[in-house]
C-alpha cells in the first residue's frame, strides 16, 4: 500500500533489493541496528532485534521466455519491472509481468503457469476465490478486472464513480473474506472504497471508509507522515469509531511508505524507505498490538532504477516477502523471525 506522501522522484521509488546472497539463512543479532545508528551519530534508542531468517524462493532471469518475468529500461521513459505481486494461500507466487502481459506463477520456485491478461497497464493485483483474479488499471481503463485462470474476463468494475472523484488516485485493489465489510476493495491514500459484494456482485455505490480493512475484515489501519522522519498508524477499534495511535520513527528522512499490515496475532508491520545524501534504506518494522516495537527488517536497497510498484508483501502468518530486480535477474526472498 503506497500513502501519497513521497519525498522522491516518481523514478527512484520502489527500488527494493535484498540484502543477502542466494540461499543465505541468516540470524540478526540484537542491537546491531542501535549500535550502526550511534556509529553514524544518529540519536535513536537502542532496540533489541528479532532473529531474522532469510530464504530465497525464486529466482528467474529477466526477459520473455516462459519462466522469465519481463522489465522494462528505455533511455527516455519510465524503466520498469514487474509492478506487483502477492502470495497464494498455498505459498504460491502471482506476479504481475504487465510487460509480458501476462502474469506469472510460481510454485516450490519453480515455473507452474501463465494467465495471459487483457492489457498491459495494470498496477496491482489480487487473488480471489473460485480461481479468479482481480487486476487494477486506474490509469487508462480505470477499473478493476476479473480474470480466470485462463485470462478469461469474468467481471469488470469502473472506478468512475461519484463516490471516486479522481480515479488514478486509486493505487491498490484487495479482497476481504470476512469481518464486517466482507468484498472487492480498492483503496487510495487512508481510504477505501468497496466495489463488490463478498460473491462479486456490485454495488450500486462505491462505499467508503477512512482507511484500509485488517485481513479479518474488522479493524481499519491508517498511516499518516508526521514529518520528515516520523510516521504515525493509527488503528481502529472493530466498529471503526475510536482511534489507537502509535508513532515510528526512523534516523533517516522518508522516501515512501511501501505498505501496512496486520497479521493473525494482530502484530503490526510498517514497510518503508528512508534515504539521504549518503545512504538508503529498506525497513520493515513490526508492532506488537499494543504498539509497543518488536524489532525492524532490513531489506537490501537495490542498485537499478526500475519501478516495482509493490516491492513487499506480509502475509496473514506475519511471513515477509520481498520481490527485487538484481541485474539481469528477479529474486523473491521470504523473511521469518
């Protein structure tokens, strides 16, 4: 989930990487982070870090060949690379080649199929039920599409609405199952706005609500930049009426907030980029409920300019996944502590 609030050029965002080799497991010591950021003369508290376990689980090289997965790096325009990706129940991967038109599926990092898709501008994407999957385009057709395995078109939704007064400010799609707004969502920045039913039938209008649905459907997560290296989530109570607060700050200014999640022990992530003249970086840090800070991630910034509009995913389970272009490759990585 992007939040609006970028300090960088519209080419430098999304630049993720990872931050190990090919296969390495690591653990992360505790304290390493506080002791890098006192070396530096940083004022931060010291905090002690989870144990981080590292495991790449794909790897494919760039191009349009069967397995590959397509970018894009044209002298004049926009480079970019695959714009999204998520992950099935089933540890599956689904990702968004909108070069290729096409999307990708990974299984056990290996190969399993391709869904051929209608166009080649769309943004994000989101697995259904029933085998379906919902692709977003708030540029060009601005709606959300509804595919089969097959690429069939099963359901489209138009974003032009008057409850969605500008419909290319709409930057991510998602599915609810449950809680109490069950259905197709599309969000921009702190709001939603439901365009079908749970079985996908659609509403007669885009209801809206201040924020992003947990994946239990019954709380609301919002994240507001405070200023230039703080940021504040705020989180609801389940009949979205009172407010919990809890600021993060980071040594560095922001560059872009990449997403925020909750997981099944209602533990709190918050990824994003920080940067200045002298370095950048990728974090992902995690809440317990209360807001109380259980460690940060850090994820390897990479070196090439493409546009990855999704970068990093948190499943329910609390698993990190990170998806990077390294050279003439694509790598996942999975993170567990």
């Amino acid at each position: 989930m992007q939040f609006g609030s970028f300090k960088k050029n519209s080419n430098q965002l999304f630049w993720l990487g990872l931050f190990l080799a090919a296969g390495l497991a690591i653990s992360c010591p505790a304290g390493i982070y506080g002791a890098e950021l006192r070396s530096h003369g940083w004022q931060e508290v010291e905090k002690a870090q989870p144990k981080v376990q590292v495991q790449e689980i794909l790897r494919v090289p760039i191009g349009s060949g069967e397995a590959e997965l397509g970018v894009v790096t044209p002298e004049e325009a926009n480079p970019e690379g695959p714009m999204s990706f998520t992950v099935g129940q089933t540890g599956e991967l689904y990702v968004l080649d909108q070069t290729n038109s096409r999307i990708q599926v990974y299984e056990k990092s290996q190969w399993k199929r391709t869904i051929p898709i209608p166009a080649r501008t769309y943004s994000d994407l989101e697995i259904l039920p029933g085998d379906k999957i919902a692709l977003l385009d708030s540029l060009v057709k601005k709606e959300v599409t509804v595919i089969d395995l097959a690429g069939k078109v099963q359901a489209s939704f138009t974003l032009v609405k008057p409850e969605i007064p500008q419909p290319e400010e709409i930057i991510g799609v998602y599915y609810i199952a449950t809680g109490n707004w069950p259905g197709l969502w599309v969000r921009a920045d702190n709001q939603s706005f439901l365009m079908a039913e749970k079985d996908l039938r659609p509403v007669p209008n885009a209801i809206k609500i201040p924020g992003l649905l947990t994946t239990d459907g019954r709380r609301l997560l919002k994240v507001e930049i405070v200023d230039e290296k703080e940021i504040m989530i705020s989180r609801s109570d389940e009949v979205f009426s009172k407010w919990k607060n809890f600021s993060v700050s980071f040594p560095l200014p922001l560059g872009v907030i990449y997403g925020v999640w909750q997981d099944d022990r209602n533990n709190i992530y918050l990824a994003a980029n920080v940067y200045n003249f002298r370095q950048e970086r990728n974090q992902v840090v995690v809440l317990k409920s209360e807001g109380k800070e259980i460690g940060r991630v850090d994820l390897y910034v990479s070196k090439v300019p493409n546009e990855v509009f999704y970068p990093v995913r948190v499943t329910a389970s609390g698993e990190i996944f990170q998806l990077a272009i390294e050279e003439k490759e694509v790598v996942v990585r999975k993170y567990n502590y």
